[in-house]
C-alpha cells in the first residue's frame, strides 16, 4: 500500500506545508482535517493538492451528530469533501451528550443524523465512512465502537455509506476477521498508528507503527483480501510525543516504518 499523509501527524504544519511535505517525501496521499483546510481556504486547497498530484485518501470529520448543529456542519463537510476531490469524508459520529448517559438515545440521534445527511453526500458523490472509535472513547466521541456496528448502520444506509477502519480502534475486537471480509469493498479508507502497551492517554498517545502491539501488516492483508481497493495507507498518528519532533523527521520514520510494520 502505497502512504497517506493524515495532516494530524504533522500538527503543527499548515496544510500548503503538508502538501509540500508529502511532495518533498514522496508521499502520494494526503488526508486533510477540516481545521488546515478552513485555514488555506477550500478553493486553494483544492488546487495545491491537484497541482501537487495527491490523491486525497479522506476528509476528517464530519460526525458529531449528538451535538448541536451537527446537521448544518455535516453538510458543509461534505461540500468540502467534494470541492477538494476527497475519496470519504471520516464520520466521528459523537459520544454522549453533556450530563447524559443515555446511550440507545445517542446511537439514534447518530443514525438519524445519518440518513438525514446521506441524500447529500450521494449527490455530491461523497461517500460517508464511518469510523467505528475503540469503546474508550465511547462517553465522548464516538458510540459508534465497533465494526460489525458501522456495517449494521451501513446495511440501512446503502448506497454511498462504507466504512474507515483504524487498526487503533478495531485491532483488539475478536470479531474483526469477519466483519473485514464482511465488509469487503466497503472500506473506504485504511487508517495506520500503533497501540503502545503502556499508553498515556488513549487519544493523544498513539505510536507509529511498529512502536506497539497491533500486527498491522496481518490487518492490511485482511482489508485487501476483503476487497479493499484504496491501494493507500493512511498515517494518523496523534501523538504528543511525536509533535513534540520535527515533522520531516516524523515523515523519515514513518518511511522506515512502511515497509516492514504497515
Ligand atoms: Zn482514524
């Protein structure tokens, strides 16, 4: 799999850096979070990285649907995934809302949210790729944990739905074998990092691959026999450790990395 450069891994880059990043690196894709995009301006954007010849593996994130306004941002995201070429735009589809612990009400509000949204993203021929988040996260960010969840969602929505899976989020999950080949050309997108054994911080203490647990070569195998056609890896590592380094030596590891631990 050829790599993509999730614009997170390298935080404290502008996107036009990024983008000159993965050009000076060799590095094919890129995948901009929505807060570089807004600050180069969609429009810009769009240019720079068609001009660079990148192929933008995902947008990150649309989602949230349990907060207010969800429904106005998500259409905003998906006109931006279209503008700049974007082969998903990520859902991160939200955790419970403040002072609630009402969980069946929050996982309706997310799939509500979705069938609302997915007659745009169809138009726009945006495919929306719900991203199930490690169950830690489940009070906050996503209660959307699983991927034998994402695909139940994905069977009601149909058409123009898939999925991103994240080895960080899916690798201790017993059922993963299945739900992969389950899955099959609804992958949308092949997220990258490691699971380190003594992590920090289940958010902000990712490693690069190789640097923890996940056998992800034995993941990528999986997604690719399952049908998986991105051909992309994509590198997301939110990691304070790793921001604290210089971005181009982050990348020059990460290249070391990709052909033995990816
Ligand atoms: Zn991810």
């Amino acid at each position: 799999m050829r790599l993509s450069l999730n614009t997170v891994t390298t935080k404290c880059w502008t996107l036009a850096q990024c983008i000159e990043g993965c050009a000076r690196h060799g590095i094919p894709g890129i995948a901009p979070w929505r807060d570089v995009l807004h600050a180069m301006g969609t429009e810009a954007a769009a240019r720079h990285i068609r001009d660079a010849g990148l192929t933008v593996t995902g947008l990150c994130r649309g989602g949230m649907f349990t907060s207010p306004g969800a429904i106005e941002d998500n259409r905003r995201a998906i006109a931006e995934a279209h503008a700049i070429g974007a082969r998903c735009l990520v859902m991160v589809c939200g955790g419970l809302p403040p002072g609630s612990k009402d969980l069946a009400g929050a996982r309706a509000a997310v799939r509500d949210g979705l069938h609302a949204i997915m007659p745009e993203a169809r138009a726009a021929g945006v495919t929306i790729a719900l991203e199930p988040l490690h169950p830690m996260t489940c009070a906050d960010r996503s209660v959307l944990s699983t991927l034998g969840q994402a695909l139940d969602l994905c069977d009601e929505l149909g058409e123009g739905s898939g999925v991103a899976l994240d080895v960080y989020h899916v690798w201790w999950d017993p059922d993963l074998p299945r739900q992969v080949a389950r899955a099959g050309r609804r992958i949308a997108a092949f997220h990258v990092c490691d699971w380190k054994v003594r992590t920090t911080d289940t958010v902000f203490d990712r490693g690069l691959p190789g640097e923890g647990v996940i056998d992800i070569p034995a993941i990528r195998r999986m997604t690719v026999e399952a049908g998986y056609a991105g051909g992309f890896a994509e590198v997301e590592i939110l990691s304070h450790r790793w921001w604290a380094e210089a971005p181009d030596l982050v990348l020059d590891e990460i290249k070391k990395r990709h052909a033995t631990a990816i």
